[in-house]
C-alpha cells in the first residue's frame, strides 16, 4: 500500500509588486490557513516518509508548516515541481523511492488538480489553497502507480475548519 498526501501551497501575497511569481511569500490567510491544516493533518496520525515541494517561496514556507507541525525527517526542495505539470508530478511519483510508504507533494495548480484527477478516482474542479487530499494506491511500488488507480481517502479545504 502507498499513500500520497497532496498539497497546494497557502495563500500567497501580491504586497510587494516587485517581487517574481517565484518569490512571493505567504500571505497573513496563507499562513493562517497553512496553521490550521497542518494541525487537521497531525490528527489523522499519518506517518509521512517523505515530503517533496517546488522550491518557490510559498511552497517552501507552506511545506515547513508540515514539516515543523508532523516531525518530517526527509524532504527535498525542486525547481522543477515549480508550476510542474501533471505529466511532471507522476513522472516524479513514480520514481519515487519504494522504502517510503506516505509520501507528500506540495506544489501548484492547475498540475496538482490535474494530477489528482488523472490518478484517483474523482474528479476536482479546482484544488484551493491549502487543500489536501490523500490518496491510497493498493500497489507495492511507486512505479505502478497509473491513471484511476487511486482511491481518494480524504479530501480538506481550509473552509472545511472555519466557523
């Protein structure tokens, strides 16, 4: 069994015009936001192996939220997840080590709502910010993960916790 655990970065801020796309920050709801579902995610007592991210601004900081809040020993920063496309993230999913068993993906849309769709069994308009979803493969190695294969098992937006 392989689980992997989807994350679209948290809000990010426009406040500094000058800064590229590439280096925005969060903003005061993204890190908000990005508080609440790492905790909801701590609750649910998954053991995540490995967390991979773009390595643009908001995803790094999105992803330390996750990694401080659930004791993530083993993550990697790249280049090429930022704005990755769908066919990018599966190419990294399946080559993707078989000793870690949870693995998390934070990253951007439209390749994170595409990947979803492609690789499990709903079908999502539209990934928000800070939203997760976890998705089991019933497979032994990463490199058989394929279209459909995955049952989405959770599936939280920030709105899911706001009164």
């Amino acid at each position: 069994m392989k689980t992997l655990i989807i994350v679209r970065h948290s809000k990010s801020s426009w406040k500094n015009m000058n800064l590229s796309d590439y280096e925005r920050p969060l903003n005061k709801r993204g890190k908000k936001d990005a508080e609440i579902m790492s905790t909801e995610l701590l609750k649910k007592n998954i053991l995540i192996d490995y967390l991979l991210s773009s390595s643009s601004k908001r995803t790094i900081i999105t992803s330390k939220y996750f990694i401080d809040k659930i004791k993530l020993n083993q993550y990697e920063f790249f280049e090429s997840l930022y704005h990755a496309s769908s066919d990018k993230i599966y190419n990294s999913i399946i080559e993707l080590k078989n000793e870690f068993k949870k693995v998390m993906i934070v990253g951007h849309n439209p390749g994170l709502t595409n990947t979803i769709n492609l690789l499990s069994n709903i079908s999502l308009d539209n990934l928000p910010t800070s939203g997760i979803v976890i998705i089991e493969f019933n497979i032994s190695n990463w490199n058989e993960v394929k279209p459909k294969l995955g049952k989405v098992i959770w599936i939280k937006f920030p709105k899911d916790f706001k009164l």
